[in-house]
C-alpha cells in the first residue's frame, strides 16, 4: 500500500451565521503524522470530518493521493476516522466489530476472518475478540476502534482526539503506540487534539488553528521557536507577551511600561505587535543603573523542582521568568528588584 | 455515613404495612387461594387441571396471548414509520406526529371501541363505503379481529415512545462509524440502527403485550368472552368469590404479566445501549427529498386518521341523535351532554375525589421510598422500593379480586362489608399507579445533589425540615408529574373499579362510561361522558406539561 497525501485548498464551511472554516488549505504529505491542533471549538474536528465526509464545505477541495472526494459519500471515500468516543458497536462482539468494515466490502468470508486476526493481532487484542466491547478497559476499547479502522486498509487515517477519554498515564503509552503503529503502516495519518504536548511529542508536522482559520503549519520545533503570531505563541507553551510600539524610527521597541529592547536590524515589525519572549530565554540579575532595560519587582515566587518560576511585575504588565534551580542557589526573595536580559535572538515581535 | 433516625425507621414500618396489606395480602390471597383445596386448605394443582381440561379456559388463554401477539405485531407497524420518520428525517410534521400519537393514551381504549364499532363495524361507515363503492366488506371488527385493532390502535403509543426514544438516544458517532468503514442506506439501519434500539422496542412491546392481556373491558364491550380477563371478572361475577378458576386464570395473568417482562429484560440484559456520549447528541437528520416528503406525509397522515378515528367517532357519536347503518349520523343534538351533565355528575366528581386521592396518596408514597432508599441506610430498603415496583406486574382485574377476597369479610360498624366501601376504590387505584409515581419521585429526588441537604442540615435545620424545605421544593417537577400521571391514568382506569364498584353512586367516569356502553341507548350520554374524560385527561396533561417547563425553566434547565 503507497501512502496517499491529502491536499485541502481554500475550504470554507458555516454553520448558519457562524463561519467554522476561513479559506482554510492544508498539504499533507503521504505517511506524515500531522496533527490539527488548537482550542474547542476552532474548528479542527469540523476539518476531520469534512475529511470523513460528515460536513460539506461551501466552497474549496479535498483530495486525497490526488483524487478530489468533495463530491463522495463518507462510505465511498476509504478514509478512517477512529472517533473520539470509539463509537464501539455494543450489540456486536469485538470481532464483529473489526470484521464489519471488510464485510459491507463484500470480500470472501476467510478472507475477512484472516484480515480481522491481523488486525487484533496488529493492537495487541488477538486474546479478546470474543468480548463485547463493554466488557473492555477503555485502553482496550481504544485499541479495537483503530483495529476496525485499520482493518479495512484506508487510505488515511483520522483519529478524532484519540487520547481524551484515556488517564494520564496511560495516554503517554498510548500515544507512544499509535506513533510506532502509524510507522509500520506507513499511513498517512491525521490527529486532532487540543492538547500540544500529544501533538508535539507525536506529530511529524502540526496545523494550529483557531476560530476556523489555520494559524501556522510546521514541525513543532518550528512552531515553538518561530511561532507566526501571538496566538500561536501564546498556545504553545508559555510566552510573556508585552504590548508597546516602534520608537527611534524603528530601531527600538518600547513596552508600554517604559522598558526598552533594540530591534534587530531586518526584523520585520507587524502593526499592533507585542514584544514575545519564553520565561526561560530570560536571565534575571542586579538592577543597573541606565533603567533603559527591563527591570522590575519579584511578586511571585514558584519553586518548580528543576526551575524557579519569578512574577516580576513591570509597571502595569506582569512577566514569567524561569530561572533554573541548582541546589544551593540562593533565591531572589518576592520585593526584590530585579532586571531582566533577553537571550540573543530571544525577542520576538509578534502581531496578533 | 447516615443512620437511621426514629423518624426514618417509623415512615418505613408505615409504608410497609400498607403495601403488605392492600397489595401483597390481598395478592396473595389470590394465589393461596388457587393453590389450595376449597374448604380443607390444602395444597393441590386440581384448580390448575381443572383450567386446563376446561376447553373454554384452553381456548380463551389461546385468543388472550393471540391477541396480545397480535396488537404487538399491529402496533409496531404502526408506531416503527411514525417513529423513523420523526427521529431520522428533517421532517415538519414531528412535533404534530409527538403530540397526536400519544392521543390514544388519554383515553380508556373500551371508550373507543364503540365509536370503532361505528366507523369499522360490520355496518359500520367504512364498510357501507366499501360495500357501496367496490361491493366488498372487511372483518375489521370481528371477533377477535376487533379487539386487536383497537387494542393496536390504543396501545401503539408505548411503542413508539419507548423506540423514539431509543432511536434517539443513538449515539451519532455509532451511525458515522459505520458509514465511514462502508455502510449506508437500508444496510447501515439493519445493522447498526435497529439492534440499538432493539431494547427499546422490547420494553414498549411488551408493555403492549401485558397490557392488552389484562385489558379486561375492551373484550367485554366488544362481547368478546372467550379470552382469559372476561373469563375470570364473568366467573367472580357470575358464580361469586368462592369459586377458584377466578383465581386460577389470575394467576395464569399475573404468570404471563411477569413472565412477558422478564423475557424482554432477559432480551436485552447487558445491552445497555444507551449510547449518547458527550459531543454525541443522536442520530443524523436526512433532508426528504420532494417524493419522499410526499410519501412521508401520505404515510403519517394515514396513521394519524386511524389513530385518531376512535377520538372522532366518539366525538360524533356524542353529538349524535341517530347512528346506525350509515355513514355519518342521521342529526345532531346536544342532549347527550345535558343528560351527561344532570343526572351522571357524580361519575366525574367521583373520579375527580378518587384521581386527586389516589394521586396524592401516590405521590407521598413515592417521595418517602425514594427518600428511603436514596438517602437512608435503613435495612432492606430496597424491599420497599421492590414491593411498590412489582405492583406493575399486577394486573388491575387481580387486584380487585383479592381486594374482594380480603376484605369483604371484614365488617364495618354499620355491617357494611369493608371491601363495599369507595375507599377500597381508591386505595386499589393507587396501588395500581403507585409505580409510576414512584420513579418520577425516585429520578426527581437522584437529580439532587446530597450536599445540597448537608448544606441545610450544617446550618442547623433537621432531617424533617430538610426534606420540607430544601429536598421537597426541588423535587415539584418530579412529584407533580408523578401525580399527574397517576391521577390521569387513575382516572380512566377500569379493570380494578369494575370488581370494586358496588352502586352507582359510588362509581367513578370510567364505570359510567362502560355502563351506558352496554346498552344502544346509552352510547350517547356514554361518549359524551368519554368525550369529557378525555378532555379532562388532556387537559391535566397538558397541565402538567406546562408546569413541567416552566419548572425546567426555572432551575435554568438544568435539572
């Protein structure tokens, strides 16, 4: 089986009055693990289940391996989606569950019975087929709603926030195992999720969205280091974000409390943009004297284990500074002044 | 951890003596007695023997579980497209197809079965139509062919409730799922959408079967007598309380009643398939096409005229001077109504006393169990919880036989026998409907939260003034649909009231009604009195219903 990518170009979609997708395109290459991410309600799983052929876009296409499926009925487009709930048949056992997709396909009854065994045995359930889905942990249940999916041998995949309804702990295994899964089958793969460490830890490339508008497509690397906009920076991990504008024709960025930051030359400057930088691309140190910098008053005080985490309050804004902690160091107490350096090459200015 | 107060274990002592005497005393009485030889007490199968060497005994347990089958089969047929139609298509009628086919249940269905007599009759409309224009006839109403029709007609609401709601109930993703791995059309729905809602058609269907099995007056009025619940009330009436094939064929009701219920439990255990899940909220509406919208109507508009035909024909008949051998009736007065009116007001003020009683007795019965057994840790209080609940299983024509049995010994001061007096009516009614209002009680009181009493009694108020004043003003909705229900289901009830009913002053509507149903000339004060029995029913259900929302409303739909 050769991957097949999937090409969504200038998609449009409302509900009513309410646009869920903007003029959203999207290239997927074949056997990439890319993951949609973003906020409830920013329309990620709308895109999925365009994909899946549960909602019609008003405008725009979807192809996957190079065939437009806009126009095909969810059962004619071979591509599966693992719901978020399972969506587990609970009149049918485990078996039957896997087996349905291959018999609607009309193949020979051995021919369904082998595909069914390799796909259980594929998730590891060759032992459960008997069972009603009821009868199984929820890691269980998971595993058979992408057995039956891969069973059939889609084209892509869809897995529809395929974590959520798992605990903590076992989401890190499970994640590990859809990855290693999607390897072996080298299929081209798609995973919604509104969390950013499945899809950092996972995902080959990542689509943020938010409000039906697709925010930044790249590696998670990318994303974090080089994030478009504010709010991509603000949804992936966490960023101070300090609003001011352009003094000495272009050449500094003032904060609105006053502070100072050169601007490198070349660096282009959105309108209404806010000064961007981690927690931890900070240093803190003795206030000097030229009050040109960034400086302010430690407020808060977190000890984390491997960091400190410092609230330094800076007029009217407030910023996260992440100081590593090595034992023995000692600790800036909350009223202490503080000034804060940018890492080189840490400033970002972003518009929203 | 709560124990259990005085109070508490006083209220459970009650309650228990009250089902244990009118409901598992005068219930097992009727068993005992068909157990046991007559005169000696003896335990012997003779009475059983005697039933079954009895060809018209044989006969009539034959046509009962016939019929039952049958009307299960009629109405299914009606309520499934009624049903598909509301709850998979974008279709307008919905809402008209909810409120019009829950109509039959407002109404007793031997009420119907004269008006039905009239339009689907030998030489009723729809025959003289058929005869005039294409020159043949239909045994609608034939024997036993009468009794399943209007019993179909009357009883398919419970059908299609139970399965619109289990169709609903599906989770969208079950139907997506199924799409998305290849399935659409016919073959999805085969598949996937009707074993989901299999359990829900069950419990509807059996409802009906058990229903229609102890329906006692329907078969009487059709003058049917060879079918189980004729036999018993004509043996108790005709030879008297001594006799015991009246309570072997009890018996074999109360066997069938549970034996139906337990085998649709038995069908559908561990298929918990209420399957909406967050984000799910049920199946996909398709769009009609123009064609199909056509057929839909055609379909639903057809159902709807025969389900509403008993209401119609009845509203005719209340209004007419003359009706027989034609089409429509000859004139139209209003007379029925003044007679109704003068000299049979006391059928609705006594309908009105026994409803509103049995109602309340119902309610207050039911907010205590569930209070018990939700909030206690009293002992066995599930027991109670049981005992009220089985009472669904009895059918009303039992009941009023062990009632009799029990407490017609029983001496009043005055040598009146206890079971004579209306009281008794009224306490069998709420046995009878106690179920009911036990679970909208039971699922009122699950929807508040136990902090909310613990709040109450940490600042200072005791268990007594707890339940007064927080637990019981949450529960209004609950307790009020549950009396509601109660009292309209009370108030066209029949098979216990026939036994129960010793004069006519005591008679509540439904009595009345069967009463001038028996004879030609008393059909029309007859439907004009089952004309305001479902008026009265309607409106207390519409009654309730607004009460309903508006509590809803209230609480910020969150209850």
């Amino acid at each position: 089986m050769t991957a097949a990518g999937i090409s969504i170009r200038g998609v449009d979609l409302s509900y009513g009055p309410s646009r869920i997708l903007r003029d959203v395109s999207i290239e997927v290459a074949p056997g990439e693990l890319f993951a949609f991410l973003g906020p409830s309600g920013c329309g990620k799983t709308t895109l999925l289940r365009l994909i899946a052929g549960f909602a019609q876009a008003d405008r725009g296409t979807v192809e996957v391996g190079g065939r437009d499926i806009g126009r095909l009925p969810p059962w004619k487009r071979d591509v599966g989606m693992v719901f978020q709930s399972y969506a587990l048949w609970p009149h049918m056992s485990v078996r039957r569950n896997v087996a349905f997709g291959l018999e609607e396909r009309r193949l020979p009854r051995a021919e369904v019975e082998r595909r069914v065994d390799a796909a259980l045995e594929r998730v590891g359930l060759a032992a459960l087929g008997d069972r009603k889905p009821s009868q199984l942990s929820g890691g269980q249940q998971q595993r058979v709603a992408v057995a039956r999916t891969i069973a059939i041998e889609p084209k892509v995949l869809l897995l529809d926030e395929p974590l959520s309804n798992l605990d903590a702990k076992l989401r890190v295994q499970v994640r590990r195992e859809l990855r290693d899964l999607q390897q072996r089958l080298g299929i081209t793969t798609i995973f919604v999720t509104h969390d950013q460490e499945e899809a950092n830890t996972i995902c080959d490339r990542i689509a943020v969205m938010n409000e039906g508008v697709v925010q930044q497509v790249g590696t998670p690397i990318e994303l974090y280091a080089r994030p478009a906009n504010l709010f991509v920076a603000g949804f992936l991990g966490s960023a101070n974000m300090l609003e001011g504008g352009l003094v000495e024709g272009g050449r500094v960025f003032q904060t609105r409390g006053g502070a100072r930051v050169d601007v490198p030359a070349g660096t282009f400057v959105p309108a209404s943009a806010k000064l961007v930088f981690r927690p931890q691309d900070a240093a803190l140190g003795p206030v000097r004297d030229d009050a040109l910098g960034l400086s302010g008053v430690v407020v808060h005080r977190e000890f984390l284990g491997a960091t400190v985490r410092y609230g330094i309050a800076m007029g009217a804004d407030e910023i996260a500074v992440d100081a590593p902690f090595r034992s023995g160091d000692a600790l800036l107490d909350v009223g202490a002044r503080a000034s804060v350096t940018l890492a080189p090459g840490a400033a970002l200015f972003l518009g929203p | 951890m709560r124990g259990a107060t005085p109070g508490q274990v006083a209220a459970a002592a009650l309650i228990a003596a009250f089902l244990a005497v009118f409901l598992v005393l005068p219930v097992g009485t009727v068993m005992y007695v068909a157990f046991t030889e007559k005169g000696t007490g003896a335990f012997t199968l003779v009475n059983f023997a005697d039933f079954f060497r009895t060809e018209l005994f044989v006969r009539s347990l034959w046509n009962s579980v016939y019929v039952s089958a049958m009307s299960v089969v009629w109405a299914s047929a009606l309520a499934l497209p009624l049903a598909i139609v509301t709850t998979r298509f974008a279709f307008r009628g919905a809402a008209l197809v909810q409120t019009l086919g829950f109509l039959p249940l407002i109404m007793p269905p031997f009420v119907g079965a004269v008006a039905m007599q009239l339009l689907f009759g030998r030489n009723g409309s729809v025959n003289l139509l058929l005869d005039e224009w294409l020159g043949f006839k239909v045994p609608f109403m034939e024997g036993l062919n009468g009794v399943i029709f209007v019993q179909s007609l009357h009883y398919f609401p419970f059908i299609l409730i139970n399965l619109s709601a289990s169709l609903r109930n599906i989770d969208r993703a079950m139907e997506e799922a199924a799409q998305n791995l290849g399935s659409s059309g016919l073959r999805l729905f085969r598949r996937i959408v009707l074993p989901l809602a299999m359990p829900g058609y069950l419990a509807g269907a059996s409802l009906v079967f058990v229903k229609v099995f102890d329906d006692l007056a329907t078969p009487l009025l059709l003058n049917v007598k060879d079918m189980l619940a004729p036999q018993a009330y004509l043996r108790v009436t005709s030879i008297g309380i001594a006799d015991p094939m009246g309570y072997v064929i009890s018996v074999v009701l109360v066997v069938a009643s549970v034996g139906a219920m337990w085998l649709s439990a038995l069908a559908t255990r561990g298929r918990d398939f209420s399957t909406t899940q967050r984000g799910g909220g049920g199946l996909a509406r398709r769009q009609l096409s123009r064609g199909e919208a056509v057929l839909a109507w055609g379909a639903v508009g057809l159902i709807l005229l025969l389900v509403l035909s008993p209401h119609l024909g009845l509203l005719l008949l209340s209004f007419a001077t003359v009706w027989s051998f034609a089409p429509l009736p000859d004139g139209y007065t209003t007379a029925h109504y003044a007679r109704v009116f003068g000299e049979s007001s006391t059928y609705i003020a006594n309908t009105l006393v026994y409803a509103s009683l049995a109602g309340a007795i119902d309610v207050v019965l039911g907010t205590a169990i569930a209070y018990l057994v939700l909030r206690t840790r009293l002992v066995a209080r599930e027991w109670l919880d049981w005992t009220a609940m089985a009472a669904l299983a009895i059918p009303g024509l039992v009941l009023g036989i062990g009632y009799l049995r029990c407490f017609y010994g029983v001496q009043l001061p005055g040598g009146q026998p206890l079971a004579t007096l209306w009281i008794m009516i009224v306490l069998a009614l709420a046995i009878r409907r106690l179920p009911y209002a036990l679970r909208a009680c039971h699922a009122a009181m699950q929807q508040i939260s136990a902090s909310l009493e613990e709040a109450a009694e940490n600042l200072g108020a005791d268990k007594a003034r707890t339940l007064r004043r927080v637990v019981v003003p949450l529960m209004t909705g609950g307790i009020l649909a549950g009396f509601v229900t109660s009292f309209s289901t009370a108030a066209v009830e029949l098979s216990a009231t026939l036994m129960l009913v010793q004069s006519n002053s005591d008679a509540p509507l439904a009595y009345g009604l069967y009463v001038f149903m028996q004879s030609a000339a008393g059909r029309g004060p007859g439907a004009a009195l089952g004309v305001i029995a479902v008026l009265l029913v309607a409106a207390c259900t519409l009654a309730a219903h607004l009460v309903a929302e508006r509590d809803h409303r209230r609480k910020g739909g969150s209850a």
